[in-house]
C-alpha cells in the first residue's frame, strides 16, 4: 500500500505561451494587469513601468539615472516616462525644499482609475468644509425694566409683593444691538489639481469602420506580369499547405502580387513574406495575404543612373566620357582659339 498513484499531468494547450510557474517566497513584486497588458501603450513603456513598481520607495528613477543601467537612450527612456505619465501611471511635480532649492517628486500609481475617484471624492469633501452654512445668530433679549419699590407696611405680617411686570422697550430709546462678528475659518489647505487620466474613447459596435487601403497595383501592367503573378498565388498551397485560395482570390490578388514584382522582388521572396509565420488557426488565408501585400509592400526600385560611354579624342587619341564621339575639351578650346583673330599688333 505504498505504492504512490501516478496523477495525470493536466494537458498543455496545443498553441500559444504555456506558463511553468515556480511558488516565490521573495524577491518578486505584485504588478496590476492594467500595466503589464495595457493596449495603449509601447513595450518600452510598459517594461519601466513595471520596473519603477518593483523599486522600493525612495529610488531614483530620474532619466539618467535610468540610462545609467539599462542600454536604452535618454531620448527612449524620456518617451517612455511621458507614456506612463499621459496615461497615469506616474505623475512628476515639482516641490520646493529647505535652502531654496527645487525637486522633483515622482508618485507611481499600480490603479490610475482608483487613484482618480479618490482624488474626486477627497476634493469634493474640501470644497464642503471649505463652504460652511451661516449660523443662525440669535437676537438680544430686551432688558426688563424694574418698577418703583413698594411702600413699607405697618403690618406685622408682611404681604407678598407683586412680580415687576416689564414694560415694553420704547422704540429709539436704546441703541440696536452690534452684530454678532462669525468665527473665523482657519485656512484650508487645498492640494494642487493632480493629472487624471483621460478616457480611452472606444467606439462602439455599431459605428462605421473604415473602407481598407486599396490593393496596390504595377505602374506598367502587362499580361506576362500578371500570369507569372497568379502562377505564383495558385502555387502557393504547394510550399504552404494552408494558403489554399479560390479562383476568384487569385484573380482578385493577381495585381498586387504582379506590384510585388514589378519592384524588383524574386518570386522566392515574395512566397516567403506572404506565407511565413501564420496564425493558428488560420480561417482566412485569402485576408492575411491581402493584408501583407498592403502592409508589407517593398519600395519601387531606384532609377538607374546612365552611364556615360568612353571616347577617343579625334585629335590626340586620349579617352574621355561623352555620349557622341568627337575632341576632348581640351582640343575643343585649342580649335576655338586657333579660330578667333589676334588682337594684338604686329
């Protein structure tokens, strides 16, 4: 009963990246998906980001400071940091401290969103504290007046005498009461408005796409140019068992590949750039060479510069450039000053 049960591997997928995982107990650091898979941003972008939340706090991450350890230039690692500051990742502010001087102070955020709904709530909660409601302020009670003291009685037996009744305040006889100064708010000090990030405007299902970019077409067509071209499109299955196009995809690509080749492009190659690396699964391979035809097509050749033949001079025999025999310049000046007349006297 010792035995060990053998338990099945769980089966890998048949494409794609296949994580083999290791459980870290240090050295490693926690990155949000929001950085590591963002869509709007460059790979450099992303790669800092990451490597500024594995930093502990109080680490340079100035662009020299950078460039000092990674083979990036200044320039790339300087666009890097306005990508991750566009987006909210990071945010620069410039502060003054102790003797005069000014430094930069760089916040990192892993949830740009979260940190911009707190920075909305913390600011309404100012602009509420900063605003208080009046305080009612009551008004004086008037000053009871007393009456004249009562006359002493011989009685022994003293009554009781009458409660003062107060008169009413004459009008203008006492001076209006002074207002009531409010308390004095201590000041309130507002942080500076910090960046928050713009919206990712996407559109939505139902908009319009764009027509796609032409097919590009030979400036000098011709029919030996375009058989060569659709015997290549049909003989692609050949070498490249996925690419299997219909007739109509071939004639509708014939004149892209025919542009192929007018620019100096072997067949060998042209095969190569649009079958090389598919995807899997391929659905459509007609679209995915329509798409490389476009996207990949190579620059027209350069004009070749005619070369000027060598001749020799009718004169004295010396070899030079000139489309059409004859003297050299040299000969030609001495005939053209042979002919002129002397000037001079005898």
């Amino acid at each position: 009963m010792d035995t060990q049960q053998a338990i099945a591997p769980s089966r890998a997928p048949s494409a794609g990246v296949v994580h083999i995982n290791i459980r870290l107990t240090d050295g490693y650091s926690i990155i949000s998906n929001r950085l590591s898979q963002h869509r709007g941003m460059s790979l450099l972008a992303i790669g800092l980001g990451t490597h500024i939340q594995s930093l502990p706090a109080g680490s340079r991450i100035g662009v020299k400071a950078l460039a000092a350890i990674f083979p990036e230039s200044e320039a790339r690692i300087a666009a890097a940091l306005r990508e991750l500051e566009h987006h909210g990742f990071l945010r620069r502010t410039r502060e003054r401290i102790r003797g005069g001087r000014v430094a930069t102070r760089t916040e990192s955020y892993n949830h740009p969103e979260a940190a911009a709904r707190r920075v909305g709530a913390r600011r309404a909660g100012v602009a509420s504290v900063a605003t208080p409601a009046p305080a009612p302020v009551s008004a004086p009670a008037p000053a009871p007046v007393s009456g004249p003291a009562p006359a002493p009685d011989s009685s022994p037996v003293p009554a009781p005498a009458p409660a003062p009744v107060p008169e009413p305040p004459v009008r203008g006889a006492e001076p209006a009461p002074a207002p009531v100064p409010a308390p004095a708010l201590a000041p309130v000090h507002v942080p500076a408005a910090e960046s928050v990030p713009m919206p990712r405007l996407v559109p939505v299902p139902t908009a319009p796409k764009p027509p796609p970019p032409p097919l590009p077409f030979p400036r000098r067509p011709s029919a030996p140019l375009f058989d060569e071209a659709a015997r290549l499109l049909a003989g692609l299955r050949a070498s490249a068992p996925l690419f299997v196009l219909s007739e109509a995809d071939v004639e509708r690509l014939t004149p892209g590949v025919a542009a192929w080749l007018e620019r100096g492009m072997r067949p060998d190659a042209v095969r190569a750039a649009l079958t090389d690396d598919p995807p899997v699964p391929l659905r459509h391979p007609a679209k995915l060479v329509r798409h490389r035809l476009v996207a990949l097509l190579p620059p027209p050749l350069p004009a070749a510069v005619p070369v000027v033949p060598f001749q020799n001079c009718d004169t004295c025999e010396r070899a030079f450039r000139s489309p059409v025999p004859g003297c050299c310049g040299e000969c030609r000046e001495a005939r053209a000053y042979a002919a002129e007349p002397c000037l001079l006297g005898a």
